[in-house]
C-alpha cells in the first residue's frame, strides 16, 4: 500500500463510512430484533412484580404495562438514535476501520453474526436477568446505609466544626435573627 493510500485508511471515519457500516449490519433490522429479544424478559420482570403484588394491583396491571413498554418500544426514533450514533463512530473509528467493518459483516461469517445476535442476546439477557434481578433487589438497602452512615460521619465531624454546626441549625429550621443570634 503506498503512502497516500495508507494515509487514506487512517484517515478520521466520515459520516458516510458510518452510515455505510450500519447499512452493512442491517443496523434498523437488528434494532428492532434486539428490542424483540428484550420484551420476553421485560415481561417476565413484569410478571413477577405483579405477582408479588397481585392482592394490591388491578386485574389489567400486566397487559397495561407490557403494552406501555411494547409502545415505548414501538415509538423509539430509531433513525434519530442511529443518527446520534454517528459522531461516536466517527471519534473512535478510522476509515480503514469501518471498511474492514463492513468486509466483516459482509462476509458469510459476518452475516451469521448479525442473524445470531438477536438470539444470542435474547437467551444472554434470560440467563442475566436473575444475577441483575438479585442485584438491583438489595439496592435500596444497601443505599440506605450508605446514607446512614455518611450521615453518622458528617455528624461526627460537624461536632468539631462550627460552619458545620451552623449549616446543620439553618437546615433545621433556625436561621439567624437580624441580631445574628439563632432565634
């Protein structure tokens, strides 16, 4: 490869070596599979939370809110995301790059990749979901003594402090009067 070409690959990715790459990976059509492969587990989230709640929720819970987020879904501006998209593709990505992207994924290779996907991502996010449903279901505990013991930590260390003690008055009600004395 000579010189002037070599500089060509290395050359900034442009919007139309992107758009040419997404082309390649059926991006719209893989979206939209991706969000398919999703929704099974989504639901299941529902389920469960319905469930769990059955006794305190209307009959209906789970069709309405399986229809909420299969709207949200079927509403998301896919072109407008693909198109946001670009200047990521363009920072990090030459021109030699997204060629030898769209080699790939044009390839028989490539192409099984882009048909598998969906699928691979589908039994990925069922065996994922309970580790991050197991996750996400001892937040809120976790995050409460955080705030308990940071709490506990400012209090301590605002005894030694007196901005700090006149913080904790005023958030507590007691500004100072014209006098600059606590009322």
């Amino acid at each position: 490869m000579n010189c002037l070409a070599q500089a060509s690959q290395d050359a900034p990715a442009t919007k139309a070596d992107v758009e040419r790459y997404l082309d390649a990976i059926h991006s719209h059509d893989m979206m939209k599979q991706m969000i398919d492969a999703m929704s099974a587990p989504l639901h299941q989230i529902v389920h469960d939370e319905f469930m769990k709640d059955e006794d305190k929720l209307p009959a209906d819970f789970e069709t309405r809110m399986n229809q909420i987020m299969d709207g949200m879904w079927k509403d998301m501006p896919f072109d407008e995301m693909m198109q946001a998209m670009v200047p990521s593709y363009e920072k990090h990505f030459t021109k030699g790059d997204m060629d030898a992207l769209v080699v790939f994924y044009s390839s028989p290779t490539g192409q099984k990749v882009l048909r598998e996907m969906p699928a691979i991502m589908s039994e990925a996010m069922q065996a994922m979901m309970p580790i991050m449903r197991k996750q996400i279901d001892g937040m809120p505990e976790r995050i409460q003594k955080q705030m308990a013991d940071m709490l506990k930590e400012s209090e301590k260390n605002s005894a030694h402090d007196p901005q700090s003690r006149q913080r904790t008055a005023l958030r507590q009600g007691h500004l100072p009067s014209a006098t600059g004395r606590l009322c």
